[in-house]
C-alpha cells in the first residue's frame, strides 16, 4: 500500500517550476534580494489584500522580526506581558522570550483549536496590564477573531496574528491575516505556498512597514523609502555619504534570495487552485468526521473558507487515540502531533519566565490527537482512504 505523506512535493506542479527555475537560475545575473523578491512581495499583497508586505528568508524570521520592529517603534518594551495560544509553534514564543517579552499562554477550544473571546477576555482579567496579543490561527481555522480584534482594540491590546498555516482561509468574508496590525506567513514546502523557504510579513501601517524593511537588513535604510530615508537622516543627523553604512535600529539580515522570489511568482499564480483543492479535501474529511462519535467534533460553520494543510483528528480519550493512531500507521499513512502540542511544557520553556491560563483543552489536543496531510495534488483513491479511516469505528 502508497504511502501517504505529510508532504507530497517540494511544489505544486513541481517538475514544471524546477524546469523554469533551473532556466531562471541560468539566466540570472544576481542571486541576492532584487526585483524577483519585490515582485513577489507585490503578487502577495494584491492576493492577500493588504498594502505592504514584506518578504523574509522564512516563517520564523517573520515572526522575529515583527517583533523587533514593534519594539523599535516603541509599541512593546521589554518585560510586557504577551498573551499568545498554548497551541502553537515554537518560534511564535521564541521570539518573546529572546526579545525579553514575558509571554502568557492561553487556552483554546476543543472545536476550533484556536482561542476564542471568551477565554481572551477571561485572561485579561487575571492580566489586565497585557500589552499585546500574538494569535496563532490554527490550522486553517478561527473563532470568533473579529470580536477578539474589537476587544483588543478596546482594550488597547496590540493584536497581531500568526497565519503560517491558515492562507486562504476567510471568515465573515475577511480573509484570516487581514484582522491584526500585522501577520506572518511561511513558505516552507509543508505549507500553503511553498518557496523551498521563506515567510513573509504583511500590514496596512506604512510606519510599521518601513521599519520592517529596515531591521531586515541590518538597519540600514538602502532599501527605503526616499521619504523614510530623508527622515532618518535629519533624525540622526547623518548625511548622503554616510547613510548607506549608518545602521539605525536593532536588526537582522533576514533577507530572502532572488531564487526563493521566483519560486514564489510561480506558485501564487496557484493560489487559488491550491485553496480550492485543500477545501475540497477537507469538507470530505470533515464530513467523515462527522460520522465518527469517538472524535470530538469541529465547529466551523461560521467561516467561509478553510484551507488547511493538515486535518486534525483530537479523539474523546487516550485509549481510542492510540488505537486509531496504529490504524493510521499500519495502513501507511503518515500522521504527526498537532503543532507543537502543548507548547508551555517543551523543554526550552524549562527555567523561562511566563505565565499561564488553565489549558485543560490545550492538554486534550496535546494527548489525544494527530494530523494527517492535506495535500491540493491527493488522488481521489488517496481521499478515499482516508475518509474510510476517519470514519472507521471500534
């Protein structure tokens, strides 16, 4: 029996943009950040609808830097409380930590998998001097984000959002990213998007995005605005002959390569495609779900879209997980935990400073459940499979 993998190619259609991009790579003059990479920046913005986007090296990095650029401007300083999700990846808490941000983890619903307003509005209670708000959207999923954005707003809560693994998906005819004063995206070949690497940063504040150009290349402005240029110089007092070599805020070389731009140009032209695939796939897993009383079931019907890379199965108790975790296994089908689990108890947590909410969902998820792939270029027998096993039951 084929096995199938979390990852089924390094791209989508992917003999044809390796054929391109060998081409690409013969022809090219220059492999450092050039036109390609701000092409591609632009190709984003107009699918994502944001105004500016800013592409980085990888996901990771996104993130990192956002947070760099939010503390440059004064937006956070060092030891603000930053409520983050309990469910989540590393490198969104990482960033906090190393920056010297003291992060709070919080609970998130069994049904969606993500936090809702009522869990954020319970926390703030016990942390009114929160200063920011970092959501991870989980799987290609929400809650009830828009009025976790107002709360926020009311709040004086910054709220930003990490979409790495929901691009594509819309809610109340919002595209998920689009809610907070910023999100990130990664390109890694497991997600939506793949650029081999990359990850990339989008806003509307052009005051945020003009300092994101800056803290990804070492802090110098070579790739500002004029405008952005003139002010730092006057602030600095610095002139023309020694702007390009005066470094003005803390920053990273985060930069991305021509290649990975071109990578991207070819794979956005898919966007749809690719969103449409992975919806079709996961209604039907989601149907099958459905039949299944020993999975807890999702609520997701407010949302318009779901494009999800990876469809999470969390089961009613530890015995049943472990028997359809063998099933999965001996039918050849590759499965992983959901994210990083629960992310408070990973061993870099040990000896940080934080604080945490009650997350006895966080620690259901974490126990019992497992994801497998959503690939946009499954077979219909591949589709059949699975189905058939999600709907198996003891």
């Amino acid at each position: 029996m084929e096995r199938i993998s979390l990852i089924k190619s390094t791209f989508y259609k992917e003999e044809d943009t390796k054929n391109k991009l060998c081409d690409f790579i013969q022809g090219a003059s220059i492999l450092s950040m050039r036109t390609e990479c701000e092409k591609y920046e632009q190709n984003f913005s107009k699918k994502q609808k944001r105004k500016y986007s800013v592409y980085v090296s990888n996901g990771s990095c996104a993130n990192l830097l956002l947070i760099q650029a939010l503390m440059n401007m004064g937006k956070l300083k060092l030891g603000d409380k930053i409520f983050v999700s309990n469910l989540t990846w590393p490198t969104n808490v990482m960033p906090l930590i190393q920056l010297g941000l003291v992060p709070v983890f919080l609970d998130v619903e069994l049904e969606t998998l993500n936090v809702s307003s009522t869990i954020l509005k319970d926390a703030y209670k016990k942390h009114p001097d929160v200063k920011g708000f970092f959501i991870t959207n989980a799987l290609g999923f929400c809650s009830d984000i828009d009025v976790i954005k107002d709360f926020c707003e009311e709040k004086g809560i910054l709220f930003i959002e990490d979409n790495c693994e929901s691009l594509g998906s819309k809610y109340k005819g919002e595209m998920l990213g689009n809610y907070g004063l910023a999100s990130t995206f990664s390109f890694f070949v497991g997600h939506h998007l793949s650029t081999i690497e990359g990850g990339m940063i989008c806003t509307d504040d052009e005051e945020l995005y003009e300092n994101l150009k800056m803290s990804r290349s070492h802090g110098w402005t070579r790739n500002n605005s004029e405008t952005f240029k003139q002010k730092m110089r006057e602030e600095h007092n610095v002139n023309d002959f020694y702007d390009i070599y005066t470094f003005y805020n803390l920053a990273f070389n985060f930069r991305p390569m021509e290649i990975n731009g071109f990578i991207g140009n070819i794979q956005i032209r898919y966007w749809d495609e690719i969103v449409s695939k992975r919806e079709e796939n996961f209604e039907k897993f989601f149907a099958a779900l459905k039949e299944n009383k020993n999975l807890i079931p999702l609520k997701l019907e407010k949302m318009d879209i779901i494009s999800n890379f990876g469809m999470p199965l969390i089961f009613k108790n530890r015995s049943l997980f472990e028997e359809y975790k063998q099933r999965f296994i001996e039918n050849n089908i590759e499965i992983r935990p959901i994210i990083a689990g629960d992310i408070s108890k990973q061993p870099f947590m040990k000896d940080k400073q934080y604080f945490i909410t009650e997350v006895p969902n966080s620690e259901i998820i974490a126990q019992n459940g497992f994801y497998f792939g959503n690939n946009p270029e499954m077979t219909e027998e591949e589709v059949k499979r699975l189905t058939d096993l999600i709907k198996w039951q003891l």
